[in-house]
C-alpha cells in the first residue's frame, strides 16, 4: 500500500515520510524503505519503537516540531544555508 501511494505521487519511498500509529504500518513503512514517525497517542511507544519507528511522538504537536528538525538537520547537512 505504502509502494503504491508513493508510486502514484511519483515519489522514491525513500524520499517519504510516513506517520502510523500501528506497529503493523510501522513495519510496513519501514520495509517499503520510508522513514516513520510512530504516533503514539494510543499505541504504546515501546510498541512502536520496537516495529521500527525511526521517531516517537505523543501529540501531533510534536510532528510539526520534529519535521522542522529534521529539515533544519538536513540543510545543515548538505551545506545550504
């Protein structure tokens, strides 16, 4: 499922970024090769962590802050400023 919205938006997988709140999308996420925020307002973190999130979150407040952190990382890595 994830292969396919990806496909049909024209976008590498890798290039993706997937938020789930089940163990069962985390896994599915990862092995489609996207990174995945685990949202964990009813799932357990620990749960999440161990299908493969590659981040926790508790509220959608938090996505919003951890997407511009890893933007600001990002470009920090590659040299734009």
């Amino acid at each position: 499922m994830f292969l396919l919205a990806a496909k049909g938006l024209g976008v590498d997988p890798t290039n993706c970024l997937l938020i789930e709140d089940s163990s069962y999308g985390v896994q599915g996420g990862k092995a489609a090769g996207m990174t995945v925020i685990g949202y964990a307002a009813l799932a357990a973190p620990a749960t999440l962590q161990a299908a493969g999130a590659d981040h926790i979150v508790a509220s959608m407040s938090e996505v919003s802050d951890l997407i511009e952190e890893m933007i600001i990382s990002a470009a920090a890595g590659s040299g734009v400023e």
